[in-house]
C-alpha cells in the first residue's frame, strides 16, 4: 500500500495510508501496471470488477496520467543503450 499527494505541480509517493485522503484506488499489481502503460482503460477495469474507486473521480482522471510510464520501462526491459534516463531527485 502506498499513497500520494499531488500539490503545487509535484508528485510525492509514501509507503503507507494517507491520513485524509480524497481519493482511494483499490487494484492489484498488475491491472496498476495495465493502467500506467495504457493497456487497460480505467473505464474498462472498473466495469470488469478490477478498479474501485472510493472519492472524487475528477481526482482520478487527473492523476492516473500522472503514473504513466512506457510499456517497456514498466515490464524492466531497456531498449537501446542511452535510451535510459536517469531518474531525477526531489
């Protein structure tokens, strides 16, 4: 379990529950990887029963975006060297 806070632009990840949270997605490893690489539909895994979502569903459209990640860096598999970026610091 992990939360996170958006403000100001920023994304901030932490092990945990968030105290008073306003949205609360519930989903499991591999339909959270499905929905950041864009190879599942929100819509689409809450009418299969993989999705809940507890909150403000603005909340959720505008954040999911924010976990995007290609399909390649989310299954471990680099492609050509250099094609790497280095991961950037808070």
């Amino acid at each position: 379990m992990f939360h996170a806070r958006v403000a100001d632009g920023r994304l901030e990840t932490r092990l945990g529950a968030a105290d008073h949270p306003d949205l609360v997605v519930t989903t499991d490893p591999g339909t959270l990887q499905r929905l950041a690489t864009g190879g599942l539909a929100p819509r689409e895994a809450l009418r299969a029963g993989r999705l809940e979502i507890d909150g403000d569903r603005a909340s959720f459209d505008g954040s999911i975006e924010l976990f995007s990640v290609p399909p390649r860096a989310a299954t471990g598999r680099a492609g050509s060297r250099g094609s790497r970026r280095p991961a950037r610091r808070a």
